[in-house]
C-alpha cells in the first residue's frame, strides 16, 4: 500500500488547529496543557468519542486530530475510517497504549491512514513527567506535516529532487540495510513483499517504533512476504532472504563470528532522540561490511540516517532515497538529498525493483 505524502500547505504560515479525541477527561486536559506550551498549536476543540468527532470536525474544520483508539459509542478505529472517508485533508496521529492490544490496533490504524501515532507510558508517572513525555512526542509529531518546505522555490522540481552525481554501482552489495520512520509499516508493506524468496543477502530494518510494537510489525510483514522477516534477537544469524527488524527500545548492530554475521544490541543513549537509531545501525554496517552496503533512506520525520548514510558511502557503499512526492514525511531522505548523499531518488513503487538492480 502506497502512503499517501504529506507536503507543506497553508497551515505552515498560521497556528496548526488541533482537536484532541479522547474519552478520558484527565487525558484531554493533560494533552491540551501539553500542546499549550507551543504557540504554533492552537487547540480549537475536544471530543470524547468518535461520533462527537466528526461533528467538531465538520465544525471547526482542525487541521490535525489527535485520536484515541479505545472509546464509547465510536471506537478510534471506526472513527478513523470516517474521517479519511469525510476529511481527507485531515491529519490523524493515534495515541496507544505500549501493549501488544494497543501495537495491534495502532497497525491497523496506519493501515487504515493515520499519519502517525503516539504510544501511551501507562506506567504509573506523575502528572509532570506525563505532561514532558508528551510534549517531547506529541508536538513534534503534530508540527511535522506542517514544516516549511526549506527548498528554495526558485529550483526547479526536477532539480529539488536529483541526485548530486551520476548514479554509482557498488562492486557488490552484501547486505541492505533500510531507515524508516514516519510512514513506513505502510511502506515496508509495499516494499518488502516485491522481495523473492531466494533474495541473495540479508536485509536490517531501522523502524523507529517502541518495543512490543516492532515484534509485532515483523509478524505483520513475514505473513505477507516470500522473504523472512523477525524482529532482531542478539546472537542471530544474518543469513539471504531474511530481514531482521531492530528491536524497540535497542540499536541494531552487527558484529562478526568466526565467518558469520550476527545481530546485536546496543543499548547506548538515544541519537537522533531515537532507540534504535538507523545512525547506530550504518556506522556498525559500515564497520563490518565496509562499502558492499546499500543503504536506503525512507519516509520519515527528522534526519536520523543521513550522518551514517555518509559513512556507509565513503566506504563505497551505494545510498537509494524514496523521493517527497511518495513519502509520508520527507524528513529523513530529503536530508540525504540535501547533503549531497543520494546515489538515487526513486517513489515508493521503484524502490523494491532498484534493490533488485543493485543486487
């Protein structure tokens, strides 16, 4: 499934309207005092269930809803299908509880086109460290579709989106290694079943997701693809014709055994405020396997991946992009363009055959 792009429009040049959906008064007023802290959201309305959403938001015409997935009268879920039905211009960020339940029902949610999603602690914290968690989330998750775009208009658009040089072939590829975030289980969903069963080398999978949730993202994807996919354990074997997606909560990174390869964590500060950071992974992969990598840089907020893309091409390695028009957010591989790093920018639907063709 192709995720629909998110580009810079009229809110970016005023306050972005948000409408907080949530069944709990105590959580409406937590979310509401968070956002208060940025003058660039203006809260314009709340709901505590899905029918009395939609009402809001045909009246007060928000630009980005913040929805709760367990609710009376309209689930989140349900609600969801109507708003991308009735409001298609409307952004939608999910807030999730950190359980398997909660990691199901937030795939489904992006398979059904939410934006994004924001997991829930449900760990006993104080109103305070509440309150930060989610304005260190929250906001950012909510400003990201709202972005500037910082290509000076004057370029023309074939030129915003070319590589900095000719296209460069590695001398093989051993391993590919993907960095994704915003938008990419829907990805990964489009990507990874265009894969053969006989793929010649593995494949590492950066997602930024908390933990429970990328297990659970593995299975999804390893029932619809003819490669396999697991979330990455230490000590696993990186073999062809499997994927290993990094495990929430820890950096993905390989070490040599004798003459295998095998997965690993790493559990140092977060880099990019992300844990798994696809940084950590292309340094590891850099170490390892040098410039017989390709790197590709999907859809995703912020620029984690460009500082280890860079890396990973010094040594030779190749770096692919999905282009803006395709992707959710072009945060991370509009930063590999900007710093001159992509070898390729291709949409959504070409990544799997320039994988192929590296190959």
């Amino acid at each position: 499934m192709q995720a629909a792009a998110i580009h810079p429009d009229a809110a970016a040049d005023k306050a972005v309207r948000v409408l907080i959906v949530d069944d709990s008064i105590a959580t409406r007023r937590l979310i509401a005092v968070a956002l208060s802290s940025e003058s660039s959201l203006d809260v314009v309305g709340y709901a505590p269930d899905g029918r009395a959403a939609l009402e809001k938001i045909e009246r007060l015409r928000p630009d980005v809803v913040t929805l709760d997935i367990e609710m009376p009268v309209m689930d989140g879920l349900e609600t969801l299908r109507e708003i991308r039905r009735r409001f298609p211009r409307v952004r939608v960020v999910m807030l999730s509880s950190l359980t398997r339940r909660g990691g199901q029902h937030t795939l489904e949610a992006l398979n059904l086109g939410a934006h994004d999603y924001v997991a829930k602690g449900g760990d006993g914290r104080g109103f305070d460290d509440s309150l930060e968690a989610l304005r260190s989330e929250l906001i950012p998750k909510l400003l990201q579709f709202f972005v500037r775009d910082p290509t000076p208009p004057t370029a023309p658009r074939a030129a915003q989106q070319a590589p900095s040089q000719p296209r460069r072939l590695p001398k093989k590829v051993d391993i590919v290694a993907i960095g994704i975030s915003t938008g990419g289980p829907n990805a990964l969903a489009d990507v990874l079943p265009k894969l053969p069963a006989d793929f010649p080398c593995p494949i590492l999978i950066t997602q930024h997701m908390p933990p429970t949730f990328t297990r659970l993202l593995a299975e999804r994807l390893d029932q619809s693809c003819a490669i396999r996919v697991e979330e990455a354990e230490p000590g696993a074997k990186l073999t062809p014709g499997k994927a290993l997606v990094a495990a929430g909560g820890h950096h993905l990174i390989v070490r040599r055994r004798g003459v295998d390869v095998i997965a690993d964590f790493d559990d140092g500060p977060p880099e990019n405020s992300c844990r798994p950071a696809v940084d950590v992974m292309y340094r590891s992969i850099a170490s390892v396997y040098g410039g017989s990598a390709l790197a590709v840089i999907m859809t995703g907020m912020g620029h984690d991946g460009a500082a280890g893309a860079g890396v990973l091409r010094q040594q030779g390695a190749a770096v692919v992009v999905q282009d803006r028009d395709s992707s959710v957010v072009w945060g991370m591989p509009g930063r590999v363009v900007e710093l001159g790093l992509a070898d390729e920018i291709v949409g959504l639907d070409r990544i799997a055959p320039t994988i192929l063709q590296y190959i």
